[in-house]
C-alpha cells in the first residue's frame, strides 16, 4: 500500500496489517513481501539502524508497494523529517503525552517542508498559507502518515484533546511501557492494563482515527480481541522476536532430543 491508501482505510476503520522489522539484510524484503503485509514497522527508538541504511531499506519497501513507517527516537519534528525526506512513508512518534507535541508533529509531517514562523502561525490559524501554497502541501504531504504512541499515564490523560487534532492518522498503544507507566511492568493481563487499551480503542474509533496495539509477542488470542473491539492497526510480531522465539523451541527440542537439555544458554529479553 502507499500512504494515502494506509490513511484511507485507517479514517474508514478498515484494517491494515504489518509487522515490525528491523533486518537490514538485502534478503529480507523478499521475505516480507510474502507475507501480503500493507506496511512495515522499522523501528530506531530502540534498535540501531543508521540513517543511510534506514533510507535505503524505506526506498526498497517503497518500490514493493509496502508502506515503510518509521519509529523515530523521540516525538521530534525534526526526526520526523528527516525520515520522511529518507523515504519513509510515515512516521510514529513514541511516548507523546501532549496535544503540543502532536502539533509540532503535524507540521513535519503533514506541512513539510514548510517550517519557522509561517509553519507556526498555519497551525495556530490553518489560514496562513493562502489557497496555492495550501494546494502544493495537500499534494505534497498527501502520503504521509502520522500515528503517535500513547504508552503512559499522562498520553492517556491527554488523549481526548490528542484526538482533536485533524490529520493525525493513528493512535498506536505501547504495550510494555504502558504496563509500566501503570505499575505492573510486562503484565498485560491485568484488569487495569486490559480496561486501559479497551478504552484508548473504542475512544479513538469514535474519533474517526485508526488505533492498535502491538504485541510483540505474537498473543493471538488478545489481537483478536482487541481487533474485534475495533482496533484496525494491525502490527503483529517482530522479526528479531519471532527468530528468537521459533529457533528457542526448537533447538531446546533439538537439545532434548540427543540428551543436552541441561545445558544452558542465556537469556535474551528484548522490550521493543
């Protein structure tokens, strides 16, 4: 899919899937490819992918009518722009607690390239650029996407105003830092967790805005429930998880099965 087609579908409730991947092997889009995903997850918060290697993994991805989507570091416009200008087909924008950051957002992602006085005064008034220069950013910015994390307390808090503002695409939950922010790290099972997505759901689907959870870990059963509450960012698994998790049973199988089921190897926890 290309942005706008992502965009789309996101305003209609209709459902888009894709899964997170942060191998920069040539071989890997291949790969994806045959997974019949609408876009991809490339994540930098956490894992790192230099600037030059990120912009060639978002051409490839975008050559293969597979929306690249990149997680910048921190809720910085100019992170934001510097992906998009890398070829990336949107952005997600971690731990955002505030309708201000979502702004400043707005204008990178959805103004570019303008910036500076005349940016901040069209997000104030959404008059300042005049008929012509409005037509050429409407045309320019029109597959970009713009989907935030909320993993905390205060983005909860904020969330009502957050979903307010026109043309942000998507609401994405953060489940391991929410489960923090909320007290129980890594549990997603408790009634506070589960009421908490619950209710980011239904509020940003009444909002008109795309909204969805990322369990890393492949949790079917709550993916299920989660989309049939109307969660329609689909972002199932990762690839670094998923090679970590099949090849863990597997090669244990294999261990146990030639009598080496006692010898150890260490663990990998990996938050993303």
């Amino acid at each position: 899919m290309k942005g706008n087609e992502i965009i789309e579908c996101l305003r209609l409730g209709k459902r888009v899937y894709g899964t997170l991947t942060v191998s920069t092997s040539p071989m890997w889009p291949k790969v994806v490819k045959s997974l019949g995903v609408d876009f991809v997850f490339i994540d930098t918060e956490h894992i790192p992918i230099d600037r030059n290697q990120l912009s060639w993994m978002c051409v490839v991805y975008q050559n293969m009518n597979i929306a690249p989507i990149v997680r910048i570091p921190s809720p910085d416009p100019y992170l934001a722009s510097m992906v998009l200008d890398g070829g990336a087909s949107g952005v997600i924008a971690p731990y955002v607690e505030s309708v201000d950051q979502v702004l400043d957002l707005m204008g990178a992602v959805k103004n570019k390239p303008v910036k500076g006085s005349l940016l901040k005064d069209q997000l104030k008034t959404s008059n300042a650029f005049g008929a012509h220069l409005s037509s050429y950013i409407a045309d320019s910015n029109k597959n970009n996407v713009l989907i935030v994390n909320i993993e905390s307390k205060k983005g909860i808090k904020a969330l009502p105003e957050i979903l307010e503002v026109e043309g942000l695409d998507g609401i994405l939950i953060g489940p391991h830092d929410l489960s923090c922010s909320l007290g129980n790290p890594e549990n997603y099972q408790t009634p506070e967790f589960i009421t908490t997505v619950d209710d980011i759901i239904e509020k940003a689907r009444n909002k008109g805005k795309g909204v969805g959870i990322h369990m890393i870990y492949e949790d079917i059963e709550s993916e299920l429930k989660w989309i049939n509450l109307g969660a329609n960012i689909v972002l199932h698994g990762a690839d670094l998880i998923s090679f970590k998790v099949h090849m863990n049973k597997t090669l244990s199988k294999l261990k146990r099965a030639v009598g080496d089921a006692g010898v150890d190897h260490e663990s990998a926890d990996i938050n993303i």
